[in-house]
C-alpha cells in the first residue's frame, strides 16, 4: 500500500523511537545496518522526514537523527504524508488521470470504504501506538 520509501521511513523511526533515547543523536550508519536498509536510500528517505519537521539531522562524528517531537505526538498520516505525499489515498488504484465521483475507475466505488478506514486510523495512530505494540506483542520491525 505503502512505497517502499514510505515503508523504510515508518520502520526507521519505529526503530529511533524504540532506542527511546531522545537527547542523542542516533547514527544513520547504525540504523542501516540493523534494518538492512540501504545507507544512502536511508539518507534520503529520512531528509523528507527532516523536511516535514518530524526528526532533525546533524553531521560528524556524533551525528545521525533524533526527533524533533515526542513519538506520542507523531501521527502516522503525517509520516505517510511527509513521505508518500498529501495526495497518496486520492490518487486512482489503477492509475488513471482523472478518477473522481463523476468519472469512477472500476474500483473507485469499492475503495471509498477501505479507504476511509485506513486514512482514519493512520490520522488516529501514533509513532508511539507502534512502539507499544512492538514492546508488547511479538511483532518486528
């Protein structure tokens, strides 16, 4: 559902906020190499996040990302947006210009429910629902 930029960003930041260390500055190097995300895709995934006011970025030795807002304040939507874009759940599933009420693909009556559900719970969860989850069930990253 999600590109596999978007997927990369989510789970970075599960992992930044599973370190709950929000003073230091995190390594990207580090964060790579354990989510086997390639170093310089990482790198730019995660200067849309910085765009978008999310996490903040700092060069050398002790450099790598940390966040700018407590996990708990950090809406899924917002990940998603700041990634995929304001226009991700708008866009035609089979990806024809104009997709609308007036002019429906195929899909387009059978999407609007699903739809709805999922911008709902991304506008309701927070980075740190994830974390929760993660701490108390037996998911991964």
């Amino acid at each position: 559902m999600f590109s596999l930029t978007c997927e990369h960003g989510i789970r970075s930041l599960i992992y930044l906020a599973k370190r709950d260390d929000s003073s230091n500055f995190i390594s990207i190097r580090e964060i790579s190499n354990d989510l086997d995300i390639p170093f310089h895709f990482l790198t730019k995934v995660l200067q849309k996040l910085t765009e978008a006011g999310i996490i903040e970025s700092s060069r050398g030795a002790k450099g790598g990302i940390r966040f700018l807002k407590k996990p708990e304040m950090i809406k899924l939507s917002e990940i998603v947006f700041a990634i995929d874009g304001e226009k991700t759940f708008s866009k035609c599933l089979i990806g024809l210009n104009k997709c609308d009420e007036q002019n429906p693909c195929v899909l387009h009556d059978l999407w609007m429910e699903p739809k709805r559900t999922v911008t709902s719970f991304l506008s309701k969860s927070t980075l740190n629902d994830l974390i929760i989850r993660l701490n108390n069930d037996k998911t991964r990253i």
